[in-house]
C-alpha cells in the first residue's frame, strides 16, 4: 500500500526511496555548525547547495535544542526564522519550521511553511490549534523534559514502548482536532532526553514504531553524540558515523532522514539503493 505525506506544497511518495530533510541552523549558538549560518545571506547561501545536492525538505531552526540551550523570546527566534523562509519560498523544495511555540507555528504557516517539526510534540497551550487548519505537515517528536534538563538522567522502564504510546498520544490528540492523518510523521527523538542505549534500542525499533502506529518515521541522528559515543570523534569529524547512521535508519525502515551532510547522504543513499533495490 502507498503512503503519502501532505507537507504543504508537496506531496511526497513514501516508500520508493527516503525523503532526506536538510538542517538549516539559524541560530548562533548551533552545536552542529557554530552558527555559519545566522546571516541571512549564508543562510540561504546554504540553502542553494542543498537544493543542488538534491535535499527534498528543509528544516530552517531559529532555537538551538542543543542540551542545556535556553529557550529564546518568541521575537527573536520570528526575526531569525522568517527571513529565510520567506527568502526560499522559491527554491522549489519543501520548507519545514522546527519550532515548539505556537506563535512561531502561526506565523510560519502564513508565511507558506510546508511542515511544522515540533520537537514538543506539539504539547504546548495552543500549539494543535496553530497548526489544525491547512495542510502543511506535521512532524511529532518525543522527548523527555526539555532541553536545559533532558540529558541529566533519561530513564525508562522500557524505552520503545513508553516513545511509542506518547507518539499515539500526541497523534490522537491531533487527530481528534481535525488533523487529516496525510500530514503527519513521527519522531522519536534521538538525542532528546535519551541514553545512547536508548537511542540505539529506538534506531534498531524504527520499524516496530512505523508499523505500530501506522505512519511514517523520521529519524534524526547527524553529527549526534551517539555517532561519537561509539566512534569517539568530535562533532566536526563524525560525517563518516552520520552516513552509517542514515543508511541503518532507513534498513529499519525511516522513511525521512534528517541531515547535515546533504550531498553525501544523497550519495551514500543512491548507492545503497543501486545495491539492495531490485
């Protein structure tokens, strides 16, 4: 059977080779790439390489979700995100805000978002109510506390179980607000409040976790302290573990990868399917 997820503009095929989502930071505090991005010029600078590269979706941040990263006034995160957006409006390429407050949610989608990724689940007072009109797409993520408090001491009874049933939580609450299912993927928040144990048990459970819930799965690990946990490089030198990473998200069955690394993930993803599709 077919799965199509209504993002705005697009609406994507699901299944005959995974989406990849581009990060586009800007923000000056970003942990993956120290803000190169934060003027608005190399923003969409950017942007224009990944178009090129052959991203399918770009996720514009204005919030650094970093561990211990403090949450931004509502205006500030406004003036770093919505010049950008407006500024690839045509570029061709899906749009996504990753943004947890309503207000952003708001503005983004009048200004021609195609996807909301709410690393909140959208939880927040007036969130779903943001978002329940249209049909720009919506990414629900997991996460444990919030990110001043998350990596303190994550714990679960059982990891994939408790992520899962919050996701059909989150899910069913949009569901009963009018939110047609098309739109909707989820997340379950590697690096958000999570072990690196964690984050493997949830990585080689993707599958388990589209197919409980009958949607299709994001996944979110470039350049994250799991891939460093286990190779031992720093931040800048884990492009090598990020492209593993991918590969084996989508052999569990994501069907959106979200990057850092374009280019080489599209590369990386061609091959892999010259290999193993028929």
């Amino acid at each position: 059977m077919r799965q199509f997820l209504q993002c705005g503009r697009f609406r994507f095929e699901l299944g005959r080779r995974p989406l990849v989502m581009g990060v586009l930071n800007v923000t000056p505090d970003s942990f993956s790439d120290g803000g190169h991005y934060h003027a608005l010029e190399f923003a969409v600078s950017r942007a224009e390489e990944m178009v090129a590269s052959g991203v399918d979706l770009i996720d514009i941040g204005g919030e650094s979700t970093r561990p211990g990263s403090p949450s931004v006034p509502v205006a500030e995160e406004l003036a770093r995100v919505m010049p950008a957006l407006y500024a690839l409006q045509e570029a061709g390429k899906a749009l996504s805000v990753d943004t947890c407050k309503p207000e952003v949610m708001r503005e983004a989608i009048i200004a021609g978002a195609d996807m909301i990724n709410d690393i909140n689940g959208f939880q927040a007072p007036g969130a779903i109510e943001a978002v329940v009109k249209g049909d720009c797409g919506l990414c629900v993520m997991h996460m444990q506390g919030t990110p001043q408090d998350m990596q303190a001491q994550p714990a679960y009874t059982d990891v994939v179980a408790e992520v899962i049933a919050f996701l059909r939580e989150r899910v069913a609450a949009l569901e009963a607000a009018g939110v047609d299912r098309e739109r909707i993927c989820v997340d379950p928040g590697l690096g958000f409040g999570k072990t690196v144990e964690h984050n493997y048990a949830l990585l080689k459970n993707t599958q388990r976790i589209a197919d409980e819930l009958g949607l299709p799965v994001l996944i979110g690990l470039s350049r994250k302290s799991m891939i460093g946990a286990v190779t031992g490089r720093p931040v800048e030198a884990r492009l090598a573990g990020s492209l593993a990473g991918a590969l084996a998200a989508v052999a569990q069955g994501a069907r959106i990868i979200r990057v850092h690394d374009v280019a080489e993930t599209v590369d990386a993803l061609k091959v892999w399917r010259a290999a193993t599709i028929d």
